[in-house]
C-alpha cells in the first residue's frame, strides 16, 4: 500500500510540475540513409573456442567480405575479449558490422543464397559445418548500437 501512495504522490508531483517521465535509454540510430552498426555476440561451449573460430572464418567470414564488396555492408570487425569475465557476462567473439543504412540491416539480403552457392559449391560440406558452429554455440545475441561521440565544435 505504501508503494502505491509514494507512486501516486510522484505521479501528482509530475502533473503539478509539468515533470516529464521519460524512459532512458541510448538515442535512436541515425537517418535512413545513414550507416548502421550490429554487434553479434558469440558465446560458445567451453572447449569449443577455437573450433567455432575457425568455422566462422571458414565458412561465414568469406560471406561477410564479400557483402562487404557489394556495398551492401561497409565494414565487418572481428574481436575477442583480452580478459575473461563472469560466466553471465561471457562472450567469446563480437562481430561488429556497419551496414550501409537501416534496410541493408534488417532487410533479407536477396543475394545471400546465390553468393553461399559461389562460394561453397560444396554445399552438403558447407551446410553441415554451418549446422556444426551453431550447434557449439552456447548463446548468441545481436545489438544494434549507436555512436554518440560529440562532433567536434
């Protein structure tokens, strides 16, 4: 009962105030026609580290280079953490990518499948090791972000 009068009075305050209550939070990404960043983290299986990174470089890097070459992505940063964190907070890749602007991101990119099949005419080889990376994966999350560094005045 207390909680309720104190969210009341608060409630009152800001209509007497004119106070806003504005949920916080990381201001929206830029234009439309403005680059736009992901960061896609990888948590993988003990153990299982080195053979999940060399199946990213193997069988999904070449894909991202050569979006990258259509224009479609401007950029593709591949990272691991220098120290080790709590097991709640562990990731063991970050894959950051900055798309040319918010349809490239969030749009299927109609390409893909013909660009796989270039690149890994072995399909049956590709999609097994494909199947084998996720499968090792312990989680995996994706955050679009935005750079809110002042501009030079």
């Amino acid at each position: 009962m207390r909680k309720i009068l104190v969210l009341a009075f608060i409630g009152m305050l800001a209509g007497l105030y004119s106070l806003p209550l504005v949920a916080q939070g990381a201001p929206p990404q830029g234009g439309a026609d403005k680059p736009y960043a992901i960061e896609y983290y990888y948590k993988v299986q003990w153990g299982h580290q080195q053979e999940f990174h060399d199946l990213f470089l193997k069988n999904h890097y070449p894909l991202l280079k050569k979006i990258v070459a259509t224009g479609r992505m401007l950029s593709v940063k591949i990272e691991a953490p220098a120290y080790h964190t709590t097991e709640d907070g562990r990731w063991d890749y970050r894959v950051t990518i900055v798309f040319k602007n918010s349809t490239a991101a969030t749009t299927t990119n109609p390409d893909e499948e013909a660009i796989i099949k270039q690149l890994w005419p072995d399909q049956p080889t590709y999609k097994k090791e494909e199947q084998r990376r996720f499968e090792i994966l312990a989680a995996h999350w994706d955050l679009p972000v935005t750079d809110i560094t002042p501009a030079n005045k």
